[in-house]
C-alpha cells in the first residue's frame, strides 16, 4: 500500500517596492502644499456662503476673503519647500515643525507686495492678516501630512489640482471686476480655473477598468472643456468689440517730444497762434507752477491723502538747448479702496475723488488756466494767462485722481526772441 506524504512548498513573496526617498519626500510636500491650497479655497467659499446667508457677517470680517486663497497657496507652497529641505538634510522633526510655518511667513511676503501693487489695497492690517492666512494654511497643511501621509500621488495631484483651481475662479469672480485694469483677464482665470477642477475630478476616478469606460470619461472631459472655451472666448471677442463700439476713447497719453507742439485736446500739431505766444523765463514759470500747486491743493481739501508730500510737487525736465520745461504730477484719494465685496465705501471714495477733482479744475481755472474743454468726458484746460503751462487735466485710476500739469520749454535765463 503507498501512502502519499503532503509536500509543503514554502513560497517567498516578494516585498512591496519602495519608493525613493526623494520622490517620498517630494510627494510629503507636494501633499502639504495641496492641502493648504484647498483648506484656503475652501474657507474662502464657506466664509462668503456664510456671508450670503447672514449679511450682518460681512461688517465682521476684516479680512479680505479673495486674498486667503491667494495667501494659502503663498504659505502652502513655501511650507512645502521648507519640508523637503529639512528632510532632505535629516533633520529632525522638531526643526521641521519651526521651519515649515516661518518658511511660509518669509514665502509669503512676495506674493503680498505684488498683490498691493496691483489692488491698491495695501493698509497696515493686511500684511499681519496676510501672514497669518499663510502660516495657518501650512500649519494646517503640515498636519495633516504628518498624521495622514499618502503614499500614492493620485490625491496629492487631485488636491493640488482642485485647490489651484477654486483660487483661480475665487480670484476671476471676486477680485478682477474691481480691478478695471484686470477686467479683460476675467475670462481667461476662469477658464484655466474650470480646466484645472476638471482635470483633478478627471484623476480622482481613474484608473478606470476598461477602455469604454475610459474613453466615455476622456469625451466627457473634451466636451466640458470645449464648452467652456468655447463660452470664454464669446465672452473675450463680445468684451473686446463691445468695447470698441460703444466705450469712449482715452484721452490722449502725455508725448515723448517736446509738449509745445502739440495739442493735447486733438493730439496733432498746434496751429501758429498758439506758438505765438510769448514764452515766460524759467523763474516766471516756477512762479506760476508754484501757485497752480498750492490752488490745487487747497481745492482738493485737508481730506485728501497725496502720494507726495508736499501733495503737488513742481518738477524740472531738462528740454534740450538751454531750456527748461516744468511739470506737475500729483496724485491723491479721499479715503481707501477697501477691495471688498462691499463696495459702498469704495463708491463713497470714488464719488469724492470726482468731487475733489471738479474743484481742482475749477481752482486752475480761476488761477489763469482759461475754461475748461471737456474731451472725451474729462476737462482739458490751456495755458491762457498761465503762459508757462501747455495743457492740465485730472486722469483717474482705481481710487484715485491723478491731476496732471504739463509745461512748455522754458529758457533758462532771458526769454526767448
């Protein structure tokens, strides 16, 4: 009788393939910055639906909510290069957690410089607001990486991707219409925003198990984001042509030759009368320079914040051949653009500064500067008995009034034959 023995066959598994320590740390930052992108976009949408539903919020937060977005992904990023350098060097986990949040703080300063530059909404309070956002957002960010670290870049990549995209809507919606300078670049953020969130949605399902499934999610991908180029670029060629058609052109921009041989009212070469007229000496125009300075001043008011100080500042420009030209270019506001999305008080400024700006052309007027002509919806007044002035008008950025005096060239000395 044979008996049959069981033959036990020890099978080795293979372990699991690790990673490289440089892609685990990479991805550990990319996951920290992805994180803080998010948390920032997504404590932007709750704070304005939170806004929306009790109006009584929004004259509590003092915070800019459009920037926190933009302030997250200022610290997430820079927390995330912090990260990878600590644990690059191996370090220890304590240093990490100190230069992850200065590392955002320090990240964080020149995205703010460059978001006041363009907003214009630059007081004290927002740069402590500002680095708190970003050092909150890589805190945030860092902690969740440590207590949950993925190991698959599938999430990080979705993260990353729906984060930078709901701050690129949030800033199109809520930041560019107060920007008008920025107005024609609406369009395109929520375009590369709507892209981007499809493009994390479009990875957060795959792999997928066949080729017909793929091949469905990949023509449902094309088709939204054919659509929404297709809506953008209605919206960009009707912005443009509407535009064109309908806008007043802009008055014509100060020229580079010299300023008394031209007109400023149709920007083509002045007729034989005015070059008629007899030029001052270089002390009679400062003299008259002087006075259109301290008129324009006073007509402005004591509630107006000048850039310079004095608020209108004389300056000489040398024209070449022993003459001397004089120019004012002054700028002021009656109060601060806030870049909230309660523009009330932002009107209430923009109203003033129109206000201050009559006065001022009224004040030029009364000084010798002759009548007013308004073109193209802003006065332009000559020099008249103010011989040493070619033109003055008051031009208008966002929140402010920019009066603006251009002389003729000047001898230095006796006056001209």
């Amino acid at each position: 009788m044979t008996s049959t023995g069981s033959i036990a066959v020890a099978v080795e598994l293979e372990p699991a393939r690790a990673d490289p320590p440089e892609q685990v740390i990479l991805r550990a930052a990319a996951q920290l910055a992805g994180t803080a992108v998010l948390a920032g976009s997504i404590a932007t949408v709750f704070g304005f639906v939170l806004a929306f539903a009790f109006p009584m919020l929004f004259l509590l937060f003092l915070i800019p909510w459009p920037l926190v977005p933009l302030a997250a992904a200022a610290g997430g990023i820079a927390g995330g290069a912090g990260l990878a350098v600590v644990r690059a060097l191996g370090w220890s986990a304590t240093v990490e957690r100190v230069v992850v949040p200065l590392m955002a703080a320090v990240g964080s300063i020149p995205v703010l410089l460059a978001v006041s530059a363009v907003s214009r909404a630059s007081p004290s309070w927002l740069w402590v607001a500002w680095i708190v956002a970003a050092v909150a957002a890589a805190m945030y960010g860092h902690q969740r990486t440590l207590r949950h670290p993925l190991d698959e870049w599938r999430p990080v990549l979705v993260r990353l991707l729906v984060g930078i995209g709901l701050a690129f809507a949030i800033a199109g919606v809520f930041m560019l219409p107060s920007a008008p300078w920025f107005g024609g670049a609406l369009p395109t953020f929520l375009a590369v925003g709507g892209v981007l969130l499809l493009c994390g949605i479009l990875i957060s399902l795959g792999p997928f198990p066949s080729r017909t499934s793929a091949g469905l999610a990949w023509a449902g991908f094309s088709l939204l984001v054919a659509s929404i180029t297709a809506v953008i670029v209605g919206m960009t060629l009707q912005s443009t042509f509407g535009a064109r058609d309908g806008a007043p052109t802009p008055p014509p921009t100060v020229w580079a030759g010299d300023p008394a041989e031209f007109d400023p009212t149709t920007d083509v070469p002045r007729d034989s009368v005015a070059d008629d007229l007899p030029l001052p000496t270089l002390e009679e125009g400062r003299a008259q320079f002087a006075a259109l300075a301290a008129a324009t001043i006073d007509a402005a008011g004591p509630d107006a914040r000048w850039r310079d100080q004095p608020g209108a500042v004389v300056h000489e420009v040398d024209c070449g051949g022993g003459t001397m030209m004089l120019r004012i270019e002054a700028e002021f506001a009656m109060g601060e653009i806030t870049d909230t999305t309660t523009d009330e008080q932002d009107r209430a400024v923009t109203e003033a500064n129109l206000a201050a700006a009559d006065r001022v052309v009224l004040a030029w007027s009364a000084a010798g500067l002759g009548t007013p002509e308004v073109l193209h919806g802003e006065p332009i007044l000559g020099g008249a008995a103010m011989s040493s002035v070619d033109f003055a008008k008051v031009d208008f950025a966002f929140g402010v009034a920019q009066p603006h005096i251009e002389g003729r060239c000047l001898p230095v000395g006796q006056p001209a034959s």
